[in-house]
C-alpha cells in the first residue's frame, strides 16, 4: 500500500513536471512575444547580416529574446538568414516571427522625380534601397551596358523615367538599373514609338526635347505649346535657341551644377559646347534634364500651331507670350529684358 501511494505520488509529480514543461515549450513556441505597443514594426536585414545581427535588432522588439532565440535554432533560421524589409505585428509568437522572418520579404515604394544628374540619381535611391550610392552610381555608369543596349553617356539617364516603383529593399544597384530599362522599354511601346516616328524623331531625341520643354516651363497645361514651338522650328531647319541648353552647357562646362543662373546673358551664347543649341542646330547630344512623363507626353502629343518664339509672361506668372513673327517676339524679348533690369536681375 505504501509503495503503491508513492508510485502514485512520483506519476503525479511527473505528470504535473511534463505538463509544466510542455506548457513552457508551447509558451515559448506559440506564446505572443512582442513588447513594443505600435501595430507593426519594421525590421531590414541587410545582405551581409549574421544571425547576431537579426538577434541583436530584434532583442528590444522582444519580450523573451531567449525563447526567440531557442526557437530560431530549433527551426534552422540562426543558419538561413535572407535579408529584405520584413514586417513584424503586435502580439506575434516565435513561431510566426521566424516563418515571417524566412518568407515574407515586403517591398518598398521607391520614387524619384528630376534627378538630372547620375550622382543625384544614385543619392535619391540609396536612401530608399539597400545599395549605396557608390555602387547605383557605378551600375548607371556601366559602359558595357549602356553599349549592349544603345546609350552613351549623355543619354544614360534616359532610362530612369520619374515615377514610384514597387521593388524589394534588399534590390542591388544592378537590379534595380535593369528594372529601370525594362520600364522605359515598357513605356516606350508601339504606340509611343508611332508617335515619335510621325515627328522625326527617336525615343532618345523625344527624351532630350522633353527635358528642354520641362526646363522652360514648370506650367504642364503650356508643355505641348511649347513643345510645338520646338518641332516648328526642327521642321523649318531653325536652331532652337533654348536657354535651358545655354544653362546647362555652362554648368557642365565648368563643372559646377549647383550655380544658380537667372539670367542667360550674350556673352554666354558663344560657350563652346554640342548642348549650346544657340550654336548648334539640332537637340543636344542627350536630355539636359531627367524629363518627367508629362514632359515626354507634350512632346509626343504637342500643340500643333505656327509659334516660333517665346519669353515670359510678365502678367501671367510662369506662363509665356508666344509669337509667329521674329518682329513681335523682338517687342516681347525687350520687354522682358526691361523688367529684369528694373528687378536687377543680371545673372
């Protein structure tokens, strides 16, 4: 009888033992372990991250790190890390944590808009994505690219159209590079390229007329006006005469692109340089600016008139005065010219 109660006894002490432990391990497994009181928190792991370094960003997420920990060894993630931007909700176990941790990489929303230059460019996405300016600045460049696809130099940044891209954080320089050629091709289809055939031009030559156009006029409803004034004189065989192209040619020229210039003086027209258009007929070599989509559609889509000139509106801020004959734009440029000199406005 007496050994029979303690048999009974050690059944019961075992049994509450198990109970105990499997209720532990439950907890540990299915128990909620976050800590912080915000609906989600974001967690980037980087390409080069260890599992120390996920332990050491989750741990203050956590109300158990230990039990985490445990739990990501027992299910191999402490040996099978992958990077991204993951999203981890309020009240979330370990075991959802990890399976959220291996297999549910959230993309990101990247834009940019106006970047004119490569360097720019790449400064905007590297704070959006996980690759460096560096090495953006580097995939842009890349000359074997830009030879397996048709562009140069001046033209590299045709590719890049302003826009908000969904993409993975952990997206590389090359990737993301290559996902914007697939856009622009995306962009430029049948349609488009019909378009730019019936002007006389190329999708490169639209992009750099579209880039003058969205330098002379921040006003979108006036883009296909001014646009027409461009093809008007491409078709009669007149240079163009674009400030914006004078502009840029003295900031490229001197290397120095965050000058602020006014005022296009004489003297500036006589700058050696293919982007002087006062100099040289034709478009430029390549865009003088990263040209937005409303840019691109007033070139492909624009006003059909017979205005050859242009200058500012003095009563309609950031509007212009357009005229037919070199007589009356000369009585509108005077004008103009009078009004900067009244503003003292001489550079």
């Amino acid at each position: 009888m007496y050994i029979k109660r303690i048999l009974l006894i050690a059944s019961i002490i075992i049994l509450i033992a198990l109970g105990g432990f499997s209720y532990y391990i439950y907890q540990t497994i299915f128990g909620p372990n976050t800590k912080f009181n915000e609906a989600e928190k974001e967690v980037f792991i980087g390409s080069e991250d260890s599992y120390r370094d996920v332990y050491q960003q989750l741990k203050p997420l956590l109300k158990n790190p230990d039990g985490f920990h445990k739990v990501a060894n027992k299910k191999k993630y402490s040996t099978n890390v992958k990077p991204g931007r993951y999203l981890i909700q309020k009240g979330m176990n370990n075991n959802e944590l990890i399976n959220t941790l291996r297999s549910a990489n959230q993309p990101v929303k990247v834009s940019f808009n106006n970047q004119d230059f490569p360097e720019l460019l790449a400064g905007r996405i590297a704070e959006q994505i996980e690759a460096d300016s560096l090495s953006l600045l580097k995939a842009i460049k890349d000359e074997a690219f830009l030879q397996k696809n048709n562009l140069s130099e001046a033209s590299q940044l045709n590719i890049y159209l302003p826009n908000t891209y969904e993409m993975y954080w952990n997206t590389t320089a090359e990737e993301f590079r290559d996902r914007m050629w697939k856009e622009y091709n995306r962009f430029w289809d049948e349609n488009r390229k019909n378009k730019a055939a019936k002007l006389n031009l190329t999708p490169t030559e639209v992009m750099s007329l579209a880039a003058i156009v969205q330098k002379e006029t921040a006003k979108v409803d006036e883009r296909p006006k001014v646009a027409g004034v461009y093809l008007n004189r491409l078709k009669k065989g007149m240079k163009l005469q674009a400030d914006p192209t004078v502009i840029y040619a003295l900031k490229k020229t001197q290397n120095n692109f965050d000058t602020i210039i006014k005022r296009v003086l004489y003297k500036d027209l006589q700058i050696e340089s293919p982007y002087n258009t006062y100099k040289y007929a034709g478009l430029p070599p390549g865009p003088i600016a990263m040209p937005d989509l409303t840019s691109v559609e007033a070139v492909l889509n624009a006003e059909q008139h017979d205005y050859y000139y242009f200058v500012a509106d003095l009563k309609r801020v950031g509007y212009h005065k357009f005229a037919k004959t070199l007589t009356q734009h000369n009585l509108n440029a005077a004008e103009y010219r009078r009004w900067m000199n009244d503003q003292r406005v001489y550079r």
